[in-house]
C-alpha cells in the first residue's frame, strides 16, 4: 500500500473520531463496561463464577473496541512513517 492510500485510510478513521456520534458511543460503550463492573464487584451465589468470568469477558472486548479507532490510527501514523523513511521523504 502506498502512502497516499495510508493517508486516505488515516483521515477516514480520524473523521470518524470527529463524528457527533463518536463520543456517544464511546460514552455508551463506558456506561455497559461500568455496569458490568459494578456485577462483578457484587458477591455472587457459589455456582455464578462463570457468569463473573463471562462479565470480564465482555469487559475486555468493549474495552478493546473503545481502543480500535486509536490503534488504527496509530498503526497507519507508523506505516507511513516507515515509508517516507524507505522512500528518503523523512
């Protein structure tokens, strides 16, 4: 891939951060990681470990969603750092 399809990828996934939406749905994914927390924090009847087990589950996963845009984004900055350091541009 080169740099200006890099770019291209780059200011789709920022102009998706700059969204109305997007801090909705970050505020949204952070109230269901807080409720689950809150269940998992609770004491729980002998026999519901997996169910506590399930809840840090879908923890993580929601966390790592929250995270994706940034890491996209991250990762295409270091692509095209690397190129433009290939092509003698930086």
């Amino acid at each position: 891939m080169d740099n200006v399809m890099l770019s291209e990828q780059k200011r789709l996934w920022e102009g998706l951060k700059l969204h109305p939406a997007w801090k909705e749905l970050m505020e949204m994914a952070q109230t269901q990681v807080e409720g689950r927390r809150a269940t998992v924090l609770e004491p729980m009847s002998p026999g519901q470990e997996y169910y506590r087990e399930f809840l840090k589950g879908e923890i993580a996963g929601i966390q790592t969603f929250m995270l994706l845009v940034d890491t996209a984004i991250e990762t295409l900055e270091i692509e095209i750092e690397r190129l433009n350091k290939e092509q003698g541009n930086g």
